[in-house]
C-alpha cells in the first residue's frame, strides 16, 4: 500500500495541475484502482473529480448532443436523447464492461483506459519486456501473443490497441472533445485526441508511453456531438463472450440514405490500433452503393488493404470488414 494525498476538486479549474506525472485525477475510479494494483501508477496525490457540478450532464442544444465526462456510461447508454440521435454511442456504452462497472465507469474516463495488453497487465515488477511499463525493455507482443493487438499505426516499440468502445462511437459520429489545462480549455476532435505509435514516434514522442495530445495536469470535461437529420447508426462489437469482454474488432458506421442508397457515410473501427481508425477511403466509396452487405463489402476490404498484420492477427481484417458492414447493414435498418 502507498500513501497519497487525497483532494476534492469542485471545478474543473480546481482539477488542473502544473505537474500531471505524479498527481491523477480519479472519476469513477473502474481503470486507476487497477492502474494502482498492478504498479503502473504511483501517485502522489489523487484529485477527485466527481463532486465537480455540471459534468455529469447530458443535453441537446440546436444541432449538438453535450454530454459531461463524469457521465456514467449506462447514464449516456439509456438517455433518450443519445438513444434516438446518436444510437451507436448508446450501443457502445452499454457493450462495455458489466452493469455494475458501467454504473461507476464515467465516459470521460473510459476513452483514456489503457491497452489490455496482458504483457502490459501484469504485477510489478514485470517479468517480460514492456516498453510501456519498463522504457527501453522492448515489445515481447511484437514476437509473442499478438492476436489481439494492432493492424494500423504500430511501431516495433509497441504494438497494443486502445479498447474503449464509446471513443469509437464518438469517433465515427465526429464528436469533439473539450479539455481544461493550465491554458485554459480547448477543443480537438476525437479523432485527434488518441495517437498511434506512429503519430508519435514522428511528433518526436516516446511511442510506447505517448497515447494522447493531452497535455501534462489536463483533464476531459465533455463532448459535443453533432446531430444531423437523418443519420442512423450502429455499433458492432465482436467479442470470445457476449459479457464483460473487450472487443478482438469493433464497428462504428453513421450513415445517410437518399432513394435508398448511401449518400454519407463514417466508419471508425476499433481495437484496431491505438486510436479509433477512421475508414476515410470506403467512406468515399460507399457514396452511391445501396446498404447491403455484398454491395459495401467490397470497398471496406480495399479501404484495409493497407493494414499492417501481426503474426497472429491477419484474421483481423477480415473481421473488421464483417463487421463494418454489419455496422451498416444494422444502421440501414
């Protein structure tokens, strides 16, 4: 047991510190009491952030959907609202975890979870190699157990996956995410907020401990999402056991029709890599196709053909083409 300071915060700006290295904010607390178990965070002092007012809230202002990051993920799963105008985010919180952890787990949260790496997972000291945990160690999931790690993005330094489902949700429904620091708050799209290994192994990055922009002491506040008439979505998530398993691939598709067919379309997947992957190429070429599975599969299958397999995980791609376009089929629906 290690001793740390314990602090209320009761505004965001409260929440923010000089130094986020040896000071962590705590919400509902599912990932950071792990993260003390196993010795991969040590903390000094802990800042609680749910007795801040306001960031539990979900409402719908004009065209956007705003929802508070200490709302709790069955909270976002079951409002009407999130249910009605954005359907696969309802869909993805309500795959995650059990009910119990869900009525703790805070979607703010959840989208900066760590891999589920079990070479990562594992007790202090760690016995294998870990460049997340021991830097300079090296990758033993690069030439070891790999099937469930990355296809996009992955360096020989790492290879391991983010595996939030909301953030895919998010992701595919071009939400953005707002952040409180030392500089005031700012706005990235959620698409931006994750980096691959390559991202940022190229900004000049430790790529095996650098997994989002966020800044040192930062802090989510919430999300806006955008809500476009006549969207339909869905979310997919393939899994070994329908409860309380993370995704070996997951599907976000947000779609629109027009006589029929698709006249837009956003496909992110997840557990693909260490951000939610953005299908950009199918998403173009699915313009003009009716929503069936033979007449879309097709462009998703071209849109992978850059993935980068790992020895044990090529089936991977043909699993996140299935499962785009039951995303899509499903959303159609």
């Amino acid at each position: 047991m290690r001793d740390f300071a314990y602090v209320i915060a009761k505004t965001p700006e409260d929440a923010v510190v000089a130094d986020g290295t040896n000071i962590m904010p705590i919400a509902g607390g599912t990932e950071l009491l792990n993260w003390f178990r196993l010795g991969i965070a040590a903390p000094t002092s802990v800042i609680d952030l749910g007795h801040i007012p306001g960031l539990g809230t979900i409402a719908q202002t004009d065209d956007w959907l705003s929802i508070g990051a200490l709302a709790s993920l069955n909270d976002v799963g079951a409002h009407a609202v999130v249910r009605s105008e954005a359907a696969l985010l309802s869909q993805a919180c309500l795959a995650a975890a059990s009910a119990q952890i869900r009525n703790r787990a805070t979607i703010g949260g959840n989208v900066l979870q760590k891999t589920r790496c079990a070479y990562f997972r594992t007790e202090a000291p760690v016995p294998w190699a870990c460049n997340k945990r021991e830097p300079g160690s090296g990758c033993a999931a690069y030439a070891g157990l790999n099937e469930r790690h990355a296809l996009f993005g992955w360096t020989d330094d790492c290879v391991a996956t983010q595996p939030s489902d909301p953030v895919v949700a998010l992701a595919a429904l071009e939400a953005e995410v707002e952040l409180a620091g030392r500089d005031g708050r700012r706005i990235l799209p959620v698409t931006e907020l994750h980096l691959t290994q390559e991202d940022a192994l190229a900004a000049g990055l430790d790529p095996a401990r650098t997994e989002t922009r966020m800044k040192p002491g930062e802090i989510i506040v919430g999300y806006r999402v955008p809500i476009r008439k006549g969207q339909r979505s869905a979310y997919v998530k393939v899994r070994e056991r329908a409860s309380y398993e993370y995704a070996l691939v997951s599907a976000g598709a947000v779609i629109e029709l027009d006589g029929g067919k698709i006249s837009r379309a956003s496909i992110a997947l997840g557990s693909v890599a260490q951000k939610p992957w953005r299908l950009v190429k199918a998403e173009h070429e699915l313009v003009g196709l009716p929503p069936t599975r033979e007449a879309v599969l097709p462009a998703l299958r071209a849109a992978l053909a850059d993935a980068r397999p790992l020895s044990q995980n090529r089936y991977k791609i043909s699993m996140a083409a299935g499962a785009a376009a039951r995303a899509i089929v499903e959303a159609s629906a």
